[in-house]
C-alpha cells in the first residue's frame, strides 16, 4: 500500500517537474528560481511523509486545525509549512506556531493578529498579500484577497511590524476566465512592489490547471494540490 502510493507520488512529482522545467525553458527562466508547494489539505500525513521523502521541502495547507493536527504528525521531518487559505485573526497565534509563510493575508487586522502571534516566537513569518481579481467587491465564496488598491498600504504595514517579514503577493486566478492576463497584472503589481520594498520577491502564483501561464508570467511559488495527489476526498 505505501509503496504502491509512494510509486504514484513520484510519478506525479516527476511528472510536475517536468512541466515546469519545460514551461520554464519556454519562458527563459531557470527552474531553480521556482519553488513547488505540495498542497496537501485533505490528504493524510502519511501523504506529506512520503512527499518529503521524494525531496519536497514545501508543503502547504488551508485549514488551520488540519493544519496543526498534520504538522505535529510531521514533526521531526524538515519541511517548510506553508499557510494558504483564509485565515481568522484567533487562529493566527496557532498558525505561527508551525508556518513559516502565511500566502493569504488580506487585511489589517489580520497583519497586526499575526504580528503578535509571531511576536512569541524565535523566528520571524514571511507574509504575502494575497490579491484578488474577481469581478466586483466580493472576492466569491471563501476565497479572499485584498483589492488591488489596497495591496501597497498592506505591504507597508507587514514590512514594518517587527516580527513579520514582507515576501510579496500571492493570486488564485478566479475561476472561469483565461489566467494570461491575471498573472500578467500580478506581475505588474509586483513589480510596482519591489521599487518599495526589494526583498518582496515571492510571486505566489499557479495551480494545478494554470502552472505554464503562471510561469511564464514570472511566478516564483506554485501551490499544487491535485497533480501531486490526486483528486481530493470531500471534506466531511
Ligand atoms: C487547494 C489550493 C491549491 C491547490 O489547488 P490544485 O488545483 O489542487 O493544485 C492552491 N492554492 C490554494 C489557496 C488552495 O486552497
């Protein structure tokens, strides 16, 4: 049984690197300057064990409780967690327990609840700004972001709280719609990021379905769930 999945999740790994040695030829990047997230939500720690036994070193989850529960599982494994869902302010102190990156933070209180949770810690968190470009005022259902216009104030609050250290912007592309022209806007605004702040590199940026576009459009993180994993289990 665990052979059998180890044997699946290499194939999957070596076939995602794969396209993104190829899309990153295309695009004329150096695929050491993309870095694979293995989005894990949903799928057991045993899952994560054998990823990071295949060389992954990110791994990433969007539930705070399944979150915690996985990386206690893990603990004792050297591996980066990585927070990329909707985050409430109460759970932020759990969350910098364990996160080395918080991807999805998109409000004031939320850099400032995450400021004093990292604050007890030894180590300082990474946080993106997570954009939205869905249409109109509500970013959808459970899926967040800042508007665009909002992303330069967030930036500077992040940059200047002292337990926290500014990494960039993350996106999903909004469902439905070709993500080109999305992640080209990212990397407008990302861009525009850098003449202020230089250390925000991270572009977090490209799924499963959209991982060629978000490469060539610059993405320095891909979050990849299904093409590592498979197709998720209904959450209960
Ligand atoms: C689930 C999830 C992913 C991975 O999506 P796949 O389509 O399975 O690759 C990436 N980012 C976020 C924020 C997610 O919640």
């Amino acid at each position: 049984m665990a052979a059998d999945r180890r044997a699946e999740l290499a194939a999957n790994l070596a076939a995602v690197r794969r396209e993104i040695s190829r899309a990153c030829a295309d695009a004329g990047r150096d695929p050491a300057e993309v870095t694979l997230i293995a989005i894990t939500k949903l799928f057991p720690a045993s899952d994560v064990a054998l990823l990071a036994g295949l060389g992954v070193a990110d791994v990433g989850e969007n539930r705070d409780q399944e979150a915690a529960a996985k990386a206690r599982e893990c603990e004792g494994i050297d591996l980066r967690w990585h927070f990329v869902g909707q985050l409430q302010t109460n759970k932020a102190r759990s969350v910098a327990g364990y996160a080395s990156v918080v991807h999805s933070v998109d409000r004031p209180q939320l850099v400032d609840a995450l400021s004093r949770a990292a604050g007890r810690t030894d180590r300082s968190l990474r946080c993106l700004v997570q954009v939205s470009f869905d249409a109109g005022s509500d970013s959808g259902p459970g899926r967040g972001g800042a508007a665009p216009e909002d992303l330069p104030e967030l930036a500077d609050r992040i940059a200047s709280a002292p337990a926290l250290t500014l990494g960039g912007v993350m996106a999903v592309a909004p469902l439905g719609v070709e993500p080109g022209p999305v992640f080209a806007r990212l990397a407008e605004l990302a861009a525009d990021l850098r003449e202020r702040h230089p250390e925000a590199t991270w572009i977090s940026t490209g799924m499963s379905d959209d991982l060629t576009a978000a490469i060539a459009h610059g993405a320095t993180h891909l979050r990849i769930g299904r093409r590592l994993l498979g197709e998720r289990p209904s959450r209960r």
